[in-house]
C-alpha cells in the first residue's frame, strides 16, 4: 500500500463510528538503544487536524520531525509523556519498561481527556489505564494518533539524549542517540560504561569496568 493511499484517520474515525468520542494514540521510543531512557507518548487529536508533515517518526528527518513536534504540541487536544529511566529498565527489563512508559504516557494525559479507547502501535499492551485498546501493527505509519505520539517521544527522547551528550561527551549521545553505532560501541570499549548504559544489554555488560565512572548498576 503506498502512503498515497493510507487513510491515516481511519482508525480514529473507525473508534468514533463505534461510539468512543475520545481516541488517543500511543507508541514509544527507545527500546533498542544500549543507554538513555525508553519514552513513550499518547496524544488526542481534534478532528480538524492534518495529517501533512505527520509519518512514523522514523521516516522523518530531523527537521522534519521538530516541525512536526512543535504542531502536534500546539494543535492536540491532550499529550501524555510517560518515561522510564535506564535504571528501572535494568530492574524489570526493557520490555516491561516498554510497556510501563506507555502507561505513564496514558495516565499523565489531563483527567478531562481520559480516553474511551487507545490506539496502540504494534502488540498488545497490558495494564493500560483505559477499557478498550486496539493494538495495531505498524500502526505509526497507519494512524495519525499513533504517528503523532511517535513523533513527541521520539524528539523527547533525543533531546534527552544531547542533554546527556554534554554530560558524558565521550559517548557521542548527541550523534548516535545510544544506539549501537561503530562509534558508540567504539567509545564503550574505550571508556566503559556510564551512568546512563543500560547493564542488562549484553554488550555493556561485557564492557570494560569504567575507570571515570566504576560500577553504576
């Protein structure tokens, strides 16, 4: 199916037709990386909203994905923010905080906008504060709810990440993001682990001990 094609308010206007008035759109960012925090969004939008610049977060660029951020934050009825730092992921494992960031996202969504039903990128996730969720495969790329949470939490997320970068600049966490990179891997084996390496990734754990840091688990 080309993107020509995709009705990216299908899903919502699917939810409404079957009588939940307020949909909302979940998905995170964060599960692959060897450091930093997995975060995750949920977002309502009104119906008015245009689904132009809005994609899975992942096929925008950089530019792309801030414009967007700034108007998703500007126009959505209601954002939700749910973050879980690498220490927790260590304690419960990242699938666990995967699912808890979700969570947090729905939950510090206003009281007034507690949803009817939540739009879920790819499975089913449990505990979710809401009666009804749909969970939808690839569903950053169907559904403009979905899109729009993964567009919040991923430039959450890397703005985070630079932050961090200035913090441990070795790393190079503004380039790479935490992710596994040649270069990350790289300044690992150089440096060690730092506060924010996640020690139940196999490759930090067979990391050198850091000499600047020591053990941070």
């Amino acid at each position: 199916m080309s993107k020509e094609t995709i009705d990216l308010w299908s899903f919502e206007l699917a939810a409404r037709e079957a009588g939940h008035a307020i949909v909302a759109g979940v998905d995170e960012v964060g599960r692959g990386p060897l450091a930093g925090p997995v975060v995750a969004a949920c977002v309502i939008l009104p119906e008015t909203f245009s689904t132009d610049g809005i994609d899975d977060s992942k096929k925008l660029t950089e530019k792309r994905r801030e414009k967007a951020y700034d108007r998703i934050l500007a126009e959505a009825l209601a954002v939700g923010v749910g973050i879980v730092p690498r220490e927790m992921i260590d304690q419960i494992n990242i699938l666990h905080a995967t699912h808890l960031a979700m969570n947090k996202a729905v939950r510090n969504l206003p009281q007034e906008w507690a949803p009817d039903i939540v739009l879920i990128d790819g499975l089913p996730v449990h505990g979710i504060p809401c009666a009804v969720q749909k969970a939808i495969v690839g569903g950053d790329g169907l559904s403009v709810s979905i899109a729009a949470a993964s567009i919040l939490a991923k430039v959450t997320r890397d703005r985070m990440m630079v932050a961090y970068d200035k913090k441990y600049p070795e790393y190079g966490f503004a380039k790479h993001k935490g992710y596994g990179s040649a270069v990350h891997m790289a300044a690992l084996r150089e440096h060690g682990p730092c506060p924010i390496h996640r020690r139940s990734f196999a490759p930090v754990a067979a990391a050198p001990r850091s000499i600047r840091y020591g053990d941070q688990s």
